[in-house]
C-alpha cells in the first residue's frame, strides 16, 4: 500500500500538509490509476508498479486521525506496516526536498503518530516531503502546514513530487537503500 497523508477538500488542496496526497495524485496520474473506490474513511485506488499490485490511498479522516484509516485498510487486507509505503510533509526539510526512512518515530508529525499508535507499529517505510520550515515564530504552526506553497516553493514541491515517484518505485522494488542514497 501507498498511503498520502493530507486533508480533504478543496479548502487544504495544494497546502503543505497535504504532500503525501499531491505524491499520491501524481503517480496515480502517470500510471493511469483511478482513486475510485471508498472504505475505512478513505479513497483508494488499485494498480500496478514495478509488476507488483499496489492499493494507493488517501485517508479521508484529516491528517491527525490518519491511522483510524490507515490501519482498518491494513487489517482488512493484511498488509503488514513494512509493505506500507507513508509519504507525507516534514516541516524540517527545505521546501522541494525529500528523505526515505526504512521506518522510525513520528518525528512529531502527529498524523504519523496516529497510525503508529493506531497499528502498534512504526516498521512503515516513509518518504518525507520537505515543505519548508516556519519563517518565524510568530507563525502558529498549524496555520503554517495549512498555508499554500509560495510560487518559488510550488516550483520546488513540483520536483519533489516527480522525485517521490522514483523514490516509491525503488521502495516496491525493493531498493530502499538506493532510493536513501540518492534522495537523502
């Protein structure tokens, strides 16, 4: 599976919070994949990488209860949290950047929390889409990952997006080691 964190509707399309779905619209785009179906809160669609059938879903739950999604679609069709690929925003990374993860902690990200703590497991591999980092403190954070991307950032998020596409492929080929050293 290859789970976008975001929020839905059109008042959180294109924000920074919203990476993981813009990743997962993208490759569904390239590949001819229709995210058409509903269940647990989410949209998901079938279709195949690299030979392999992958689910591409975006939970419909907003991002902090990500996991009541995330985790009913695992248990549901027995996906264990390593064959869930999780791509979503990292506020630390420059806008247009990306890491891979084998796995690891929330980092603070608390729709990444909810899944961990809602599966029992932080084994998911990850790819983190940089989103840029506040520009000051008067910035609630909230508001910050709520925010739209500037034209230099959109620019920049652009890239990213294209280079999450590889950096999944990898992943389902099991090269996530390659997909590290070259995106870290």
């Amino acid at each position: 599976m290859v789970a976008g964190l975001g929020n839905p509707g059109l008042r959180y399309e294109n924000t920074r919070h919203n990476a993981g779905f813009l990743v997962v619209d993208y490759i569904c785009k390239q590949n001819n994949i229709k995210l058409n179906l509903n269940k647990f809160d989410g949209v998901y669609g079938y279709g195949y990488l690299s030979g392999s059938k992958i689910l591409f879903l975006k939970p419909q739950t907003f991002m902090n209860k990500s996991g009541e999604c995330i985790s009913k679609m695992m248990s549901y069709y027995k996906i264990p949290p390593e064959k869930v690929i999780l791509i979503f925003d990292d506020i630390l990374l420059p806008a247009g950047k990306i890491r891979v993860r084998r796995n690891g902690t929330h980092g603070g990200h608390n729709g990444v929390r909810n899944i961990i703590d809602l599966s029992s497991s932080s084994q998911f591999p990850r790819v983190k889409v940089g989103v840029g980092q506040k520009p000051n403190e008067d910035w609630d954070l909230a508001d910050w990952v709520l925010s739209k991307f500037s034209k230099e950032e959109s620019d920049a998020i652009e890239g990213a997006v294209k280079s999450a596409e590889k950096t999944v492929n990898l992943i389902i080929d099991g090269n996530i080691d390659q997909a590290m050293s070259l995106y870290n």
